[in-house]
C-alpha cells in the first residue's frame, strides 16, 4: 500500500489560517490501510483542526468526506457538490489522491494533510514497513523476494555493506533488519548462496523517475 | 586488455614488499595548512596515504583536492570515492579529472550514510539525499572499464585510459560472515587490485578468513592489506567493539589496556603485536595503519613495528 503519516498538526494549521470553510477528505483505500487518511482519521482530525484554531482565535467550519478512491476520477466527483460552499481543501490522502482533487477543483488551494513516505506493508499492528521503490528494474527474482532497492539504506545491489551489526541490523537505525543479511540467510537456507556471487552491473533507473515522469502508454488498451 | 599502472604502492605489492598505507582526513576547511602539517608529521613512511572522502557524512575539503595537496608534498595518496554524494556521470567526470592530476590510486567505497553522521558529536547532513546510483563494486567496475576497457560506464569510449590501482574495502568479521569473503570475492572479480580491511583486534578470527580468501585463490588476485587502528585506551575498544560494525575486539585485550599504568604506551605496544602478528599470516601483504587524531605517534609505531622503509623489504 501507499503509505503516508500526518503532517505535524501547527503545520497543518498554519496552512489554514485565514480559512472559514475546510473541506477535509480522506481516502478508503491506502491511507486508511496505514490509519493516516481514511474515515477515522478524517473524523479524528476535523475536531483537532478545529479546536486548533479556535485556539488562535479562528472559527473554521469544517467538511469532511471519505472518497472510495481519491486517485479515480469518478470518485473524485463526488466532491462536486460540496466544492463550491468551502474556501480550501486538505486532502489526507496519499500525494496521487491530493493531486487529482487539485486538479479537479483548480480555483481552491488544495493543502496536504499528510506526507506520502512510502510503498510499504503492515508488518504488525501499527508497524509499517517499506517494500518497494518502484525503482522500474525489479530484481527480485535475484535477491529471494527482498528487495534491496527499497529496504537497504545505501540501495546497495551486490550485498552488504561494512555496516551490519553483530544483531544483523542496519548501521542506520537500530530497528531495521539489514536487508542483505537477510537475503544471505534466505540463500544459505536454499543451498544457493553462489546466486549471490555474480556481480551485479549498474542499474539501469531510466524506468522509474530518474528517467523523467514516468508514462506509461498502452496503445492496445487506448 | 589491461592497461599498465604505475604506483608506489602498486610496485611495492608487486615486489613482494610488505606495504604500508596510512590514512590522512582532510580538514573542514578550505585552508590547505592542516593537511600540510599532518603530511609532514608522516612523510616518507609510507606507500600510500589514504585521503578521505567525506568520512561520516560530514562536509570536508574534497578527497580529490586534499590528494593532489599531498601528492605535490610527495605523499603518493590514495584517493577514497563514496557512491553516496556523487552519480556515476560525477564520479568518472572526477576520476578522469584525478587522473589527470596524476591520481593513481583510488579506493572504492559505498561510504557512511548520511544519518550516520547525525549520531557523532557534529550536525552533518542528515536531511541530505543520498545517490547510490551505483554501489561500490559496480564503482570498481567502471574505474577498472575506465583503465582496461577504454569506456565509460555508458558504453563510449574515451580517447585514452586512465590507469588507476584500484581498491577496495573488506569488512571480513562483518555479519553475516560466511558471506564476507564472497563479498570479497565479488570485489576482485569487478576489478579490485588491493584491499583495505576495516581494523582488525581478533587475529584468529580474521586469519580464518583470509585463509578461505586464500583457498578460494583471492590472496593471489589481490593484496589484501590489514586493517588497524591504534588502540589508546579500553574505553576505545570497548566502544569499537560495540558500536562500530565489523570490529571485534577480544575482551582479553580491552582488559589489557584497562589494567595498563600507561593506556597510550600500551596502546603503542599492542599495535606493534598486531602488526607483528598479521604480517604472519599467510596472504597479507601489507598494512593500514590508522591513528585516529594521532597522527603524531605514527613515526614511532612505524619504527616499532619494523615498518619502516628499510625493514620492509
């Protein structure tokens, strides 16, 4: 899933300072998987906002709504109604949803509600953890199912660096399994640590945004 | 085809002297007076003279510069290259440039992440974004296409090679250790000529796995050179054994330096007896020797060790 936490709340607001009338929307999907945007947090965050601004002397009438899906259009439309009785939007979606809505309804300032982090997966109960950096070359095939584009803090694609503990975690944070070791020890299990042997040649990122805005034509389905 | 290369340090391995490399760290300044002063404190001891490259992420004069500052001093420097703050267009732009300004040896390293430098004493750069565009053994590759090969990482040729020894690092009690001599063994199919260890305390332990190095017919490919760092106190190697990855300190030695009247002299001496000891094993051929802010003790340690010049062959 798309994962994205909350912007700290003086941030948020600060970028409503001067509103009266806040559509705040979430997202079904993603954001609410990672409990940063779906229809909880939309309902826990409206009262904070508006209590926060109270505060500092701001009366703010906030909306809120849940979109299905805040990165399909259709569903984006239902905000159509409510769009012309507020003066902005904050959006509490992942930074696709935000974009669509803004889109949508160009004349109002659309503010982000939370910062999209990560491509990732809920490893326990409030843990996430990242997976993927749609890096646009996937080498999973090579690495037994652990990505070390996304999962290793230097991207490092033909093992692992100096930096592993003695506990097999990462020199960058205490929490984090190095991503190597543990592909060595998934090779080990399966006889086939001499998979890991061959040099691996640069990557080619072209594929991914270091090739420019990815776009992806289909002409077959066009 | 492989393109001739001509260093100190080269032709000391290749005459089957026992080398030495030491490391120099280049100021957080623009003055060059510093690493003037540093080289001065240890010239003509060595083989080569490491120059760091933005060593924990923190901001310093640049390897490159710092290498041709002591290489006009008459230090052969070996020039370290991080693939953290620079993309393989910049690094290749940077050796042909280093070549050009009779670099020869370069040091291949992925470099201390940013955050790392965060946990230190200094701000560093935490919120910088790093490159590792490519990792360093694909680094090694391409200076050793830059040499042998006569192109670029992309594919186009350069009019003339640029004849670089290359090195790289070896972490070899590193975890997950039955895959650290594999690591090594990827290093010098890339293109690695010489290899610098990260410190070693634990003899035994590290001739083991120079000796699977040795029958997997590494130490032959490549000079492997050990790794130490000059120990000055229990707490130091309680520290590194503890906090920095890779190094293993036996708990013999940090109570050692504990129980010493004079924790810096017997520092000195356990140096000594590590070299000593490593240059037994069979497939080192050489050392690197650190002292950390130190630099001054080096001449003596050097002496000591029956590293100087004349004793080394």
């Amino acid at each position: 899933m798309i994962v994205a936490e909350w912007k700290p709340i003086p941030e948020l607001l600060a970028s409503l300072k001067g509103h009266k009338n806040v559509l705040l929307v979430g997202c079904a999907t993603c954001v609410a998987e990672c409990a940063a945007g779906g229809e909880r947090e939309v309902l826990t965050l409206a009262p904070v906002l508006k209590m926060g601004l109270k505060d500092q002397g701001q009366e703010v009438n906030i909306i809120t709504r849940t979109l299905e899906r805040q990165c399909e259009p259709e569903f984006v439309e239902e905000l159509s109604e409510i769009a012309p009785q507020v003066d902005a939007i904050m959006s509490i979606a992942c930074g696709i949803g935000m974009q669509l809505v803004a889109e949508r309804f160009i004349d109002l300032p659309l503010y982000p509600g939370v910062n999209t982090t990560s491509l990732a997966i809920r490893e326990q109960a409030g843990l996430w953890t990242a997976r993927c950096a749609a890096c646009g070359d996937c080498m999973l095939g090579e690495t037994f199912g652990l990505c070390p584009v996304a999962r290793c803090a230097k991207s490092l694609m033909n093992g692992p660096c100096g930096g592993t503990r003695k506990d097999g975690k990462c020199e960058v944070d205490e929490n984090t399994e190095c991503i190597w070791r543990l592909i060595v020890e998934r090779a080990e299990a399966k006889g086939r640590l001499e998979d890991l042997v061959k040099v691996r040649p640069s990557k080619n990122w072209s594929n991914s945004g270091h090739g420019g805005p990815k776009r992806m034509l289909r002409e077959d389905l066009r | 085809m492989k393109t001739p290369v001509q260093t100190q340090l080269q032709q000391a391995i290749a005459a089957g002297r026992f080398a030495l490399t030491l490391e120099i760290g280049p100021p957080q300044s623009p003055n060059p007076e510093p690493l003037r002063q540093k080289a001065a404190l240890i010239k003509g001891l060595a083989d080569g003279y490491n120059v760091t490259d933005n060593q924990t992420a923190v901001v310093r004069m640049s390897s490159i510069a710092a290498s041709k500052i002591i290489l006009d001093l008459g230090l052969e420097p070996v020039m370290q290259m991080v693939c953290r703050d620079r993309n393989r267009i910049a690094m290749q732009s940077d050796l042909l440039g280093a070549s050009a300004l009779g670099l020869k040896n370069v040091l291949a390293l992925s470099g201390d992440h940013q955050k790392a430098s965060a946990a230190g004493k200094l701000q560093g750069h935490p919120g910088a974004k790093n490159v590792y565009d490519i990792d360093s053994i694909q680094l090694i590759a391409t200076i050793k296409g830059l040499r042998d090969d006569g192109r670029q990482e992309g594919g186009d040729p350069i009019a003339e090679p640029a004849p670089f020894f290359i090195g790289a690092a070896w972490t070899p009690l590193g975890t997950p250790r039955n895959f650290r001599v594999l690591r090594l063994a990827k290093k010098i199919a890339a293109g690695a000529d010489f290899v610098q260890t990260q410190a070693v305390y634990d003899v035994p332990a590290f001739a083991a796995q120079v000796q699977k190095a040795r029958d997997m017919g590494l130490t032959d490919k490549a000079a492997i050179l050990a790794g130490i760092i000059v120990p000055r106190s229990a707490g130091m190697l309680s520290y590194m054994d503890r906090q920095v990855p890779g190094v293993e300190v036996p708990a013999e030695l940090i109570a050692r330096l504990k129980q010493a009247k004079d924790p810096k002299a017997e520092g000195i001496k356990v140096t000594v007896e590590l070299i000593q000891a490593v240059r037994e094993i069979p497939g080192v051929k050489g050392v690197h020797l650190q002292a950390i802010e130190a630099e001054e003790l080096l001449p003596e340690i050097v002496k000591a060790a029956g590293l100087s010049p004349q004793d080394r062959g």
